[in-house]
C-alpha cells in the first residue's frame, strides 16, 4: 500500500510514518496476518532513516498492532483485528431490524427446505432465459433506462396482464419496478403522508409493513379469515388499504367475491385507494380464479401490483404495476427520482421472453410441477391435522406454500427452533403479526421440495410436532 509522509513543518516523519500505519491498521486497510516491508526497504522507498521505521514498528509492536516473527519478518497482529472489531461496533445504530431473519439465514445442509415465497430454482427456464439476454444483448446501450420502464416491456406487460389474469391497463399507465415492495413504496409516497393511516391485513406481508413504517405512515392492523380481509374491521380515517387477495400473504386464504366487492363499495364510499397486490395469483391448484379486484373496480381506486419472483426468481428482480391515468404522472416522477429500475439488460430480455412464448411454456411446467406438490402437501398435512399435531388453517387453493395452527400449548419458536436442529427450514408467522400473535402456527413451503424431499420434510416436522405435544 501506498505511504504518504505529511511534509508540514513542525511534523516529524516518525510521528507522521506511525499514524498512517496506525490508521492502515484500524481501518482494515491493512489486514491481519499482512507482512509489512522491511524496515531497510520501506526507509529507502519513503526517504527516511531506517531508525525512524524501526522506531515506529517497535511502537506498534508495543501498542499491539503487529507482532514480530522470527525469520518471517512483521505482520499485522491479532490485536488489530479486535481493534476494527470494536471500532465498527461503535458505528450508527439503526432505529429497527425486521425481526425475520428466514431468508438471511441459509437452510440447514442436506436439510430440507420449506421456507415460503422461494420457486424451484431447477425449474427456472435457464436456456430460454440465456437465449432472451444475449438477444438483449445485440444492441448496446445507448441511454438511460426510462424511469417508467423499458417501453417495449410495459407494452409487453400490459398484454401480458391482460391476457393472464385480465387487468385492462394502457401501456402508459404500467411502470416496470425491480419488486412488488417498491411498487407499493411508489404509490404509497405519492398518496399518503407522513402520519397518515394506511391499513394492512393482520397478519400480513411484513416487508412492505416494514416498508411502510419506514416512511413514517402508521400500519392499521385489520384481521382476516378464511374469505380474506374482515371488510367491516376497517376504521375511519385511513388513505389505502393494501391487500393480497389471490392468495392471502402468510395464511394462504383467497378473497371471496362478495367480500372483494364489499371492499370495493368502501373504497367508493370513503375515497379510499386500495393497492391489490396480485400475490401468487398464477399457481392456481383448484378451485377457479376469481376477478381481481383491478377489473372489479369501477371508480378507478385500485393499483395493480404483480411481479415475477414467484413466476421465474427472486434474483429476476423484476415487478410491474398499474395505476389510474390520475396517479401515473406521479409515480413515474417519483421513479424518475429515486431510481431502482431493473437493467435495460432484464427488461429486454423479459420483453422476449414474454414476446417469444418461452414464458407461457415455462407456467405449464411451473404449474403442473406446483399443483402436484401442492395437493401431496396438503396430503401430508392432513395427516398431521388428522393426529392432533396441528390444527387447520384456511383452505388454501393457490400458491408456493400451506398455513396450520399449532395445538394449544405449542410455542411457534420452539418448533422452528427445533425444526432447524432436525433439518427443516421453515418461515416465521409471528413476524407477518403487526402486534403480539394472534395464533401460533407454521407456514410450510413447497416450492423447493419436490417428491422425496418433501416427504422427508414433513416427516420430520412430524417428529419435531409430537415431541413438542408430549412436552406440553
């Protein structure tokens, strides 16, 4: 590394040689184990005496910063490292964590893996995929990604979410996104404010709660049951309503029709905007697929968020939503300013994917695979209900993963805790609760456990399950 002594007069080179290296040292500039140069080769490379640089090294060794080692020379020493360790310690404190760490945390080797919200990644269409970027990549960049979007893809994405799930929205008013979080951070900060009063299912998605908090609106907690969000629990005086209704986010229950209309009647009523958050919509196993709430509306009330991390992979990276013609200005000036678009790259790509039907063809696959594990989940599960070692959660008909209660008496973290020990990953519910937990219960993916590694999944849940009844 590079050494540069303070010419200033009145500095001494002693004093000056020790702080740069001091200061290499803390700031991990220079690492632990590092062999500084030879006290002969550094003096002449800096133009000092030899007795300046032993002086400072003797000092250092002294202070324990660097240890000297017979024949090897001088290294930096252990004592550095817990030097650094304890000045990072000492940085900026955050207001608050989320307190889900599933996703941080990698799942157990050789273990199984039954967190929620993650798609087989061998089911990924990884040669179409490659074919679609290195079309994308036939042509060089040669500007910006627009703040809306790519306009090929929002053209593409407006076809797309019209024909799949029949959302009727003019390409100007769709804007690609890099996730639905964002999508929904976008329209919340060009309709709500500070202090404002937003309301979220209870329990909910926690990432766009946490989302949310951070900008300052207060998160009104309103329950669900088994036909979605409790419509007449809705108080007075809130701007948005944020729901998941294909397929609730965590306990996996759909939105009835009359309740989706009920809510749509509130919204009219009370100027209210409601963010529909099409989560899931496109594994459907049984039942048919209800309208969204989008088509439903006919005041012009209702965002439309999708996004492909379920369909394709989180790391796609890559959402898109709707508005109406009055709030799309907005939202594109507040894309425009605070960035996070996906890559020209991604977009091109998604653009072809779509365009070429490689997409389409990948859903076919996605979902028979999807609908086989979901119907061998519920299977299993129900064996469980069957043995009193969980309890039934609402029927869930769509999606990457199944919800149950826990028997009375059975303490969510001590499952997950020893689930974790046996081999199975799953996700935390107490983080989707805004306040303390209404129930205690398990969310249990399928998304990555195909055939045998789901059974060997559950049956050891199983296990965990009726060890932690006979403890109760």
């Amino acid at each position: 590394m590079e050494l540069f002594l303070d010419p200033t007069p009145g500095r001494g080179a002693t004093a000056a040689l020790y702080e740069q290296l001091r200061a290499a040292i803390v700031e991990g500039r220079l690492s632990n184990g590092d062999r500084l140069p030879p006290s002969r080769e550094l003096a002449a490379e800096l133009g000092i005496s030899r007795h300046t640089v032993t002086t400072v090294y003797g000092r250092l060794v002294a202070e324990g910063y660097l240890e000297g080692r017979a024949g090897g020379g001088t290294h930096v020493s252990f004592a550095a490292e817990s030097e650094r360790r304890r000045r990072r310690s000492a940085a900026l404190r955050p207001l608050s964590v989320p307190a889900d760490r599933s996703f941080t945390e990698p799942p157990p080797p050789d273990g199984a893996d039954l967190r929620i919200g993650l798609p087989d990644p061998a089911l990924f269409p990884l040669v179409d995929w490659r074919r679609c970027v290195v079309t994308a990549l036939q042509v060089a960049p040669t500007r910006g990604v627009p703040p809306a979007g790519v306009p090929e893809l929002r053209r593409t994405l407006a076809r797309w979410i019209a024909r799949s799930r029949g959302v009727e929205a003019d390409p100007a008013n769709v804007v690609v996104t890099a996730s639905a979080q964002q999508a929904v951070g976008l329209v919340a900060r060009v309709l709500v404010r500070p202090g404002d009063r937003v309301v979220m299912e209870d329990p909910g998605y926690a990432p766009v709660r946490w989302s949310l908090e951070s900008l300052g609106i207060e998160v009104v907690p309103v329950p669900v049951d088994a036909e979605g969000i409790v419509v007449d629990a809705i108080p007075p005086g809130v701007r948005l309503v944020y729901v998941t209704p294909s397929h609730q986010s965590p306990t996996g229950a759909t939105m009835s029709l009359p309740r989706r209309r009920a809510l749509l009647d509130l919204a009219a009523r009370r100027d209210v905007a409601v963010v529909e958050d099409d989560y899931d919509s496109e594994f459907r196993h049984t039942d048919r697929p209800l309208e969204p709430l989008f088509r439903l509306d006919r005041s012009g009330r209702v965002v439309y968020v999708g996004t492909f991390s379920k369909i394709l992979s989180p790391s796609v990276r890559l959402g898109v939503v709707a508005v109406p013609d009055s709030l799309t200005e907005a939202v594109v000036a507040l894309a425009a300013h605070t960035g996070g678009q996906p890559p020209a790259v991604t977009q091109q790509a998604m653009h072809e994917l779509i365009g070429s039907g490689h997409l389409d063809r990948h859903l076919r696959r996605a979902r028979r695979a999807y609908a086989a594990r979901h119907a061998r989940a519920a299977e299993l599960v129900g064996e469980l209900v069957a043995d009193s070692l969980l309890l039934p959660g609402p029927p869930s008909y769509a999606g990457l993963h199944l919800s149950a209660r826990l028997p009375d008496g059975v303490m969510e973290s001590d499952v997950l805790t020893r689930a974790r020990q046996a081999g199975v990953a799953l996700t935390a519910l107490a983080t989707s609760w805004s306040g303390p937990p209404g129930w205690q219960g398990l969310l249990i993916g399928y998304g990555r456990a195909d055939g045998a590694a789901l059974d060997d999944g559950i049956g050891r849940l199983r296990d965990v399950l009726a060890s932690s009844v006979v403890r109760r």
